[in-house]
C-alpha cells in the first residue's frame, strides 16, 4: 500500500495573495482536501478541483481530524485546513495526537506547513502594535476554564505584555471580553491603545483603534482579534504603535 500523507497546512487570513507558497504546493499535490466547511470555501477552486473534497461544520474538528486521518492511513495525500496558521489555535495538535493515539506516527507522513497568524494579519492592519514582547490568549472556554484564561490575562497585563485576544466574544459568551477588559484594566491605564480587527484581508473587514475605556465591545465577534497595548503603545498617524526601545539608544529622527 502506498505510503500516507497528511499535512495541516495554514491558509493565512483568507486572501489568495497571502496564502504562502507551500501551502499552495502542498494542495496542488493534494488528493484530499479536508477541513471546516467555512475553511474550505477560502480555498480557490482551482485547488480543489479532481480532488476529494471531507467538510463539517463547527465543533466537528474531531469528526474531520479522524476523516483526515482515514483517509491517510489508506494512502491518501491529505490537506487538513486551517484558517490562519495550524499551530496556533487550529488543527496541528489535534491531528499529531489522533496519528499517536491510533499508533500511525510510524506509517503515515505528517507536516504542518505555516500560514500567516490571525494575530500577525491583524497586526499588519493596525501598524506596529506587537514590535516588543506579547502574549496570545483565547477567551474560549470550552476546553479551558475560564478561571485559567484569567489568571492567564492578569499575569500577561502584570508582566506588561502586549495582549493579542482570540476568541473574544460569541453570543453564547458575550460577556467574557468585557471580563478580560475589566482585568487587563486593573494593570492598564484607561487610555491604553485597543485595536480590532475583524476577517482581516477578506471580505467585510473592520478595522478600528479605541482605547480600554472606550472599546465598543459590540464591534467584536469571533472572528474578530483584539490586540490590547501595553504601557508604551501609542497611536501615531493612526496606526498603532509600540516601541520597541530604539528611540532610548539611537537618534531615531536622524538623516540627511
């Protein structure tokens, strides 16, 4: 039988123009396709075509990781796809452990091939907002407790880290951004620099600089990335801007 293949490869944000070169390979080469239904629409046709094409809606990643995996184990050259980067959030994890779990690690190929982060897409829109230290917190509690994801955003608003949110609010969690708000807040001053950035590089993009006082929390929904200052981010020609120190050593303004 021939050998499997299964990568989880990151589709970047969703533009064509973004999805990085070995991503691109690595479909082209495909014979399936799996993935999120909303995750395979960003897909170029062109890319799918010939191909077998597994999709499942939300809260399915377990159904298609063990379709993706199937189809491996019989031979297949597989994509699983992910929104963003596939380390990061996404699929990489879930797809290493069902390929230990089954005993496959030794019958099957696995890569994961990188694609550009939610949190870097957003950031490009916003100017320069993560150029020192930072931290990425998921507001999601389905599989993690909400008291953990708050100790985790006291100790990152403690330590100054410049926060990135995923998952920030949904209906059924509506009030776990203004949770996190309230506790980055007891370490922030109320005039912290708080942008968002919602289906960044797609269709329908917002894109909006506020401050910790200020942010409308309506604006924000999942799939949305929060990206709050730390104690040195400013807003400048409006982007959004944290030094990363080179001001104190050098003569930024200098020139001719």
């Amino acid at each position: 039988m021939r050998r499997g293949r299964l990568a989880v490869v990151g589709l970047g944000p969703g533009d064509s123009g973004l999805l990085p070169p070995l991503a691109r390979t690595a479909l082209e080469n495909a014979t399936v396709v799996v993935g999120y239904k909303g995750y395979i629409d960003l897909v170029e046709a062109v890319h799918l075509q010939g191909k077998k094409v597994l999709s499942t809606g939300m809260m399915g990643e377990v159904e298609r990781v063990n379709l993706a995996v199937d189809e491996a184990q019989a031979g297949g050259d597989v994509c699983m796809v992910c929104s963003g980067d596939p380390g990061i959030y996404a699929m990489a994890g879930l797809v290493l452990e069902a390929l230990d779990t089954r005993g496959l690690l030794e019958s099957v190929d696995f890569d994961v091939v990188p694609g550009v982060p939610a949190f870097c897409a957003a950031a490009a829109i916003l100017g320069a907002p993560l150029m020192h230290d930072f931290a990425a917190v998921s507001l999601s509690d389905l599989l993690t407790p909400w008291e953990k994801i708050a100790k985790r955003l006291d100790a990152a608003a403690d330590a100054d880290f410049v926060i990135a949110i995923y998952n920030p609010r949904s209906k059924k969690r509506a009030g776990h951004l203004e949770a996190a708000l309230e506790i980055i807040g007891g370490h922030r001053s109320p005039d912290t620099p708080v942008g968002i950035v919602g289906r960044a590089f797609r269709p329908g993009q917002l894109a909006s600089i506020a401050t910790l006082a200020t942010l409308d929390v309506n604006l924000v929904d999942m799939q949305t990335i929060v990206i709050i200052g730390n104690s040195t981010t400013r807003v400048v020609g409006g982007h959004m801007l944290t030094p990363r120190g080179y001001h104190d050593k050098y003569d930024v303004g200098g020139g001719r």
